[in-house]
DNA sequence: CACCTATATCGATGATTGTCAATGTATGTG
DNA sequence: CACATACATTGACAATCATCGATATAGGTG
C-alpha cells in the first residue's frame, strides 16, 4: 500500500476514531427514517451545538453521512454502503 | 450506544487512524510468515526506529498486532480474527 | 568482561484536535 | 420589516499526538 492510498483510509478511520462520532452514527442509523437533524443529537451527547455540527461535518467529509436541508432543518442520514465500503478498508489492508 | 462502549470501539479506530500504522499492518500481514520484525519496517515507512516502536505499540495495545521476542528481535504479527471483530464493530453500529 | 545490535523508553517540540462562546447565515412567522 | 429558530462558522484554548534525538535495556558474541 502506498503513502497516498494510506492517507485516504487513515482519513475515513480518524473520522470514526472519536466516541462522540460514533454515537453520532449509531443514533442516526438507529433513528425513524434513518435520519436526525442537529436539534436531535445534541441533548444525547450532551455537547452544545456548534460541537455536534462540527462533528457532522467531519463526518460528511469522510462520506459516512449525508446532509440534506429541508427548511430550517438539517437532515443527517448514513451514506447507503458506507459501513461496507470502510469494511473493505480493513479487509484489504 | 453507551458512551464507554464508543470510548471503547473509538480507541480501536484511533490506532486506525494513522497511515503509517495502516500501512504497517498491511506489511506485517503480507510478510512471510505472517510477521516482521522492526529494522525490516523502518525502511519502508521512513521513519526512525523509536517512531516506528511507537506505532508498533500504539497497535498492540488496540489488540491488532502481536509481539512475540525471539532473541534479540521482536517480531510483530497480527492477532488472529482482529481484522474481523473489527469490522463487526462497525456493522453494529 | 567489553562490545555490538535490536528494540524500548524518555523528553521535547510542532501540529492536530475536541470543545466552547460568540457571531454569522438562512429560513420561517407575525 | 422585526423576530425567532436551526444550523454553520470563527476564534481561542487545552489536550492529544506524531516525530525526532538521546538514552536505556537486553541479548548475542568475542
């Protein structure tokens, strides 16, 4: 594996590599519909919410997430074939 | 997802989350005999010897590599099945 | 024992990161 | 228009991290 494709997996896996993100995940997957907007992810992590949509950012960034805005709202739901695509990361190391 | 489970699952991917140690697994796993021991890793990654100890530990710690001493050398290989429980950290998210 | 080699550990340093408070932007409502 | 709400962006700060040089440890050899 070369310098750069290292590059790109490590970037996918520092976007996973904080427990905040990680819950961030399960609660979007695990919510109706399969998304949440911001208002409902900062109460559970208990962070403010500058924070939260920092880390959504990053985690849209990695192509985990997707944003779609609808009014005032931003809807974050998982990337379909995401979690399989950064198995793949693994598996082909 | 509880917060201690994701600290848990995050320390995985921070370890991951690095391209050098992502690209010292994928030497370790295509070594002959499945292991390598540090001098034959420093070359490729060009970093100095203690930098690439550092890795070395920061991966056995996450519980990805193996250390096995045989003499003067340490030879480093990967954990059988970590790839996998890996994996399935993410798919139940 | 003295010496060399392989590896680990320590201390320092520059870079990155997670978090917050403050502010900016955009959308909806009266 | 004035105001409220949802979200993004900015700037700052403390903490963590990757890297290196120097040093320590441990095993092998003479």
């Amino acid at each position: 594996m070369d310098d750069y494709e290292a590059q790109l997996r490590a970037s996918v896996f520092k976007a996973l590599a904080d427990p905040n993100r990680l819950r961030l995940l399960s609660i979007v997957r695990s919510s109706e519909g399969g998304e949440a907007c911001v208002c409902d992810l900062t109460e559970p992590l208990n962070l403010g919410q500058p924070t939260v949509s920092h880390h959504l950012k990053i985690l849209v960034d990695a192509g985990l997430l997707h944003r779609e805005k609808r009014g005032t709202w931003a809807y974050y739901s998982m990337v379909p074939g995401a979690i399989e695509r950064t198995t793949g990361l693994l598996e082909s190391l």
